[in-house]
C-alpha cells in the first residue's frame, strides 16, 4: 500500500512587527485571506491571545499546521516567536525572514503604498511562495545566548572605533603633530602613557616648558620604565610640540574638557569590552568546538564565530553556504560567451559573521605561516586597496578550515611544509 502523500492543509500567516504592537494577516494556500486584519499587543496576554485566536483558526478550517513568517527587524519578533512556540496547540513553523528579501519581492507586486496592513500582506504572500526561505526557527539554548555576547561584543567594538576616531581629532587640534606618521611619539595613541601626556598638559607650551630631564623622568615613571631610551621619547615629543600649531588660549580649557570626557568614554567602553569578553569566554566552554586551535583564534573570535554559524549541519558541512551567509561570495556576471572577471562581492550577508570571519583572518595570517603567505600573495596582485582585498580573500580560505573543523570536531593541524 502507497503511503498517504496528500498534502497537508497550510494556514499561512504574515505579521508585520512593531514595539508596541504586531499587525497579522492569514490567508490559505491558495491565496485567500482568511478574516480581517488582525492588531497584536506585542505583551503576554496580547501574544497568548494571539496564539489561541490561531489555534482556532487552525481548527475551524481543517488546518493540520501554522507557518507564519515575519521580517527579522530588531529583535521585537523575539518574543512572538518563543510565545507562539509555547502556547500554539497547533503544529508551528516559524520564519524570521531577511527584510530585504520581502522589500524586493513588494517591488515586483508593484505595491506603493506602505502600510502595516499592507506589509503584513506582502509577508504572507511571500511565505505562500515558499522559495528560498530560511531554515524554520527553533529555540537556540546554546548558541542564542552566545550570540547577545558576541553581538553586544561587536557593538563595543563599533563603538570604541568610532570614539577613538572622535578623540584624534580632538588631539589634533591640540597637539596638530601627534598623530602625524613622522613624529609620532607613541606607538599607540590611546597607550596608557600616551593618555597620561594628553591628560596632564593643556597645549604645547605647557609641553615645551617642562625641563627635558624632568619629563623623561615622568615619562619613564608613567611608562613604568618600560621605555628603553625615555629621553629619546621625551625628545620626540618635546620636538612634536614644537612644530605642532597652536589653538588660542581661550580654546585651550574647553578643549581640554571634551578630550578627557572622550577619553574617560573610551576608557569604559574597554572595561565594558573586558567584562563581554570575560563572559563570552565562560559561555563558550559549554559548547565543544576546535577552533581556539586555529592559531591566532581565541575564544572572543571562536565564540563569534560559533555563535552566527550555529549548528554547523544546517549548512550541510558545505564552506559555499557559510562563505554566502557571511557575504565572502563574489556576484558572477556572465551574457552569451561574456564572463566578467572583475566582479563585486555580495553586501546581502550576516555582518556579525563577515566581521568575526575577517578579524580571525586578520590575526591567522600573522601566526599561521600558510595564511601568511596566501595573504601576501593576494596583497601583490593589484596596485590598490591591497590589505582590504587581501584580508577578504583570506577570510574566505578560512571559511574552509572553520567548516571543517566544525564538521570534523577535529583539533587544526598546521600543514606540512615540503623539505
């Protein structure tokens, strides 16, 4: 006897997602919309309503499972999604989809207006599709909570960068030449020493007037005699003062107060970094993985990694899918018997994961002598933009070694070099 192949009837929900409140719109395989707009509170009681008002609708029309999708905007479809997997009686599948993938699909619906009724539509008519959808949304209890370190970990990262980048201008304007690549005095800018000078003196005169031998002294103290020649720095820096412009007198308090207050901010945002990292590291040793025996991978880059990657098998141990996610692919552009070779990489990727992909490959390439020598390479093959090419190509070789190691549960083994 042939098994039962008759499909299974679908009830097929779309919501568009808001803070307060949720829009829903439930229609049939076929097309036709189900009852009227529905407006969800998104709270509990809203949300467990919402569910049992689905349930019925499965039971009233001979519905046998729910698929309901929505765009993954913030993480306000967080608490729908745990909610309807808790309470639904119904089978449910769940789908947080890319809202790119339903902006372009409006675009061919020749749909202007924008309305949550509207986008709510769109969503299900686009789930009715059925193509290239995500994998269903399941509970992740070991990769999700890693993923809020490590994404949390990411935004310090950003925002560390961007204030830094706001603090040097502000050294400009005090000290012109502190920054410049031929008189720089410290080797790190934001170096503890090199904070401790910025601090202290309000301008260059206030540099220049303090004897030599002095500021060498205190510069060795601040350096916690770490200098092998502080005279050597103290020079550098006296002759920075020296050919660095000067703000007038009235500029130099305010100044002074928006460096350190930038300063103090950058200061905690490394404290705030630490503790993620602290946190990220103790997370990620309930989760076995090989990757910290990458050379140059510790756990904040593992863990990273790990955590947008999830379970290695849903890409089906395949490094083009995972290269694709992270957006290591380049768009092939071929007409008739034309094949570009100049193409642009993919934007449409998980960020997180291009950024974890490239950091590891930024640090692999300076421990792991095969990496190296790839990454030169690549660096030598055009005349610009060399490192950003370089390091985005080495990050897609290594796109292979994580999947295999994540498939493998392997420890890496560093290649044998040729006698």
């Amino acid at each position: 006897m042939l098994p039962d192949r008759t499909p299974q009837r679908v009830l097929l929900v779309g919501v568009d997602v808001h803070r307060q409140s949720h829009v829903a719109r439930c229609m049939d395989q076929a097309g036709h919309e189900i009852g009227p707009a529905r407006r969800v509170r998104n709270n509990r009681p809203g949300l467990e309503a919402f569910a049992r008002q689905l349930d019925e609708l499965a039971g009233q029309g001979g519905y046998e499972r729910i698929q309901l999708a929505t765009e993954a905007t913030n993480r306000y479809w967080w608490g729908l999604f745990y909610t309807l997997k808790q309470t639904c009686q119904t089978p449910v599948q769940l789908y947080a989809i890319n809202p790119r993938l339903t902006a372009n699909f409006k675009k061919t619906l020749a749909l202007d207006d924008h309305t949550d009724e509207g986008d709510a539509w769109v969503i299900a008519e686009r789930l009715r599709l059925g193509r290239d959808l995500p994998a269903p949304f399941a509970a992740e209890r070991q990769y999700g909570p890693l993923r809020l370190l490590t994404r949390q970990r990411f935004h310090l990262a950003q925002a560390l960068g961007h204030e830094k980048a706001y603090a040097t201008n502000l050294i400009y304007l005090k000290f012109s030449q502190y920054t410049a690549n031929d008189q720089r005095p410290f080797q790190e800018t934001f170096g503890a020493t090199s904070r401790a000078v910025l601090r202290r003196f309000g301008g260059c005169d206030d540099l220049l007037a303090l004897p030599l031998a002095e500021l060498a002294a205190w510069l060795n103290e601040q350096g916690r005699q770490r200098f092998a020649d502080p005279q050597a720095v103290a020079q550098r820096l006296q002759a920075m003062a020296r050919d660095s412009f000067g703000l007038p007198g009235e500029f130099q308090a305010p100044l002074q107060t928006c460096l350190e207050s930038s300063l103090n901010l950058i200061t905690a945002l490394e404290q705030q970094r630490r503790q993620v990292d602290v946190a990220i590291a103790v997370r990620l040793q309930a989760i076995p993985n090989t990757l910290t025996t990458i050379p140059g991978v510790g756990p904040v880059l593992a863990a990273g990694l790990l955590a947008e990657i999830g379970d290695i098998h849903r890409f089906d141990d395949d490094d083009d899918k995972v290269a694709k996610l992270a957006g290591l692919k380049w768009r092939r552009h071929q007409s008739g018997e034309f094949e570009a070779e100049d193409t642009p990489i993919t934007f449409q990727c998980n960020r997180y994961l291009r950024y974890y992909f490239c950091a590891a490959a930024n640090l692999v390439r300076i421990h792991e002598p095969t990496y190296a020598a790839y990454y030169r390479k690549k660096y030598a093959e055009v005349p610009k933009h060399q490192h950003k090419r370089a390091i985005v190509l080495t990050a897609r070789k290594l796109v292979r070694l994580v999947t295999r190691l994540l498939a493998s549960h392997q420890p890496y083994q560093a290649p044998e070099v040729p006698a």
